[in-house]
C-alpha cells in the first residue's frame, strides 16, 4: 500500500519561528549567508543554519558573537534560518512583514546599535531564487549598557511578492548592525551580540527592555496581513 502523501500544512495567517534547537529538514541548505554581512565568525549558517519554524519553543536558547574592531556602521550576521519545504502555490503577495527578535550588545560605553533582517526565497537544490526583503533594520537605534536585553522589532519590513515552486523554502537571516559613525572596541576590547530565541514568548514592542532572568524570547516573523504559507511538512 503506497504512503498516503501528507497534506500541505499551514501558517494560517500566524507566525513562524525562529529555532535554534532545530536542524532543518531540506536536502541541500545554502551555502552560507546571502547578504552581505561584514561580520559573520561563529555564526549559524550554511551547513550549520538552524530551522524556521511553525512551532514555537519552551526554552530560551541563544548565540553569542564577540568582535574586536567592529567597523564603523557595520552589520554583524548571527543567525540563518531555514523554513521546511513549501508547496507549489499562488503568489504570496507584496507588502510588510513582521519581524521581532530580542538579544543584547555588551559593551560599557553606550554605542548605538539595532537589529537587521533579510529574507530570500531558495530552490530544493540550495540555491538562491528571489529576495523577498533585502537587508533592512529590524527596529529603532537603541543604546545599551553592560547588561541590557532589548526587543528589536518592526511591522514595517516591506517584501516583495514570490511564487513558490514545490519544493522551495525560505530563509531568514539575523543579525545586529552598529550604528556608530566610526569603529569601535579592539582586538583587547571585544564588542558581545547575543540573539535569543526558542522561548515562549513572542518579542515585544520595539525597543523595550527585560532582565535576563526572566527572558524568554521566540523570535518570529509574520507574513503580510493575512496571508497564509503552505509548507510540504511541519518543522
């Protein structure tokens, strides 16, 4: 008796997250980051990207990047993720995503920094197709101090409209930029990112802050208003 196809599994108009407890279920994942990241050591990406999600976590999970120089109004990739195989649909229209994610920049001087974004639409055999949100910020500047989670968030990242092929799968790059007009710390003043995700609890409102204790952020992003995305399986 043949295996009875399971049937396409949906976002109904909700969220997907982003998992860092979670391999990626395609064959071929992509090479590395697409954007064009300045800073990218210890990252989760290419062989090592982690899995976009229908499912939200229970236990917060995190990756933490130390730099030293960081160059002036640079962007440093943290995280891909990868979103289990789509079916063969109609096109997904244009409009504004949303995207929230929370983590923190460690330094003592008060520089400014904000969260970055990118989405790219990729074929079954790994390869690049579409960008559907070009590498915008995610949220407002913000300053930090030596210990400061912060939600960086934003309803407002436009992308464009894509027709999936069976088979295709979307992938989320994440990151934080520095917002400073010139290069800080050294090579004996590193500079810590840290991005959470895999909580229970969406992020919050741009900007707004929490103490480590009690932080439990998912990460997430929403397609525009109302539409929905018809995967092959659930992640």
């Amino acid at each position: 008796t043949p295996t009875p196809t399971p049937a396409p599994v949906s976002t109904n108009g909700g969220f997907l997250y982003m998992r860092l407890g979670i391999t990626p279920q395609v064959s071929y994942l992509p090479s590395g980051f697409y954007s064009a990241w300045n800073l990218t050591q210890n990252s989760y990406a290419g062989g090592n990207a982690k899995a976009l999600s229908l499912n939200m976590g229970s236990s917060q999970m995190y990756n933490t990047l130390t730099y030293g120089p960081i160059p002036a109004n640079s962007k440093m990739g943290l995280a891909q993720f990868v979103s289990a195989p789509l079916t063969s649909q109609g096109t997904i229209p244009a409009g504004n995503w949303r995207i929230g994610f929370g983590g923190y920049f460690k330094n003592g001087n008060l520089y400014p920094y904000n969260g970055a974004a990118a989405l790219y639409l990729y074929s079954s055999s790994g390869t690049y197709k579409q960008t559907i949100i070009s590498l915008t910020n995610v949220g407002g500047s913000r300053s930090c101090s030596s210990n400061y989670e912060n939600n960086m968030e934003t309803d407002t990242a436009s992308g464009s409209s894509f027709t999936p092929s069976a088979g295709d799968y979307l992938v989320l790059e994440v990151g934080m930029a520095n917002t400073c007009g010139y290069a800080i710390g050294s090579s004996s003043n590193t500079q810590t990112y840290t991005f959470y995700s895999d909580g229970s609890q969406p992020a919050g409102t741009d900007n707004s802050s929490c103490t480590q204790a009690n932080y439990n952020a998912a990460g997430q992003i929403l397609p525009p208003w109302g539409t929905s995305l018809y995967f092959s399986l659930s992640q």
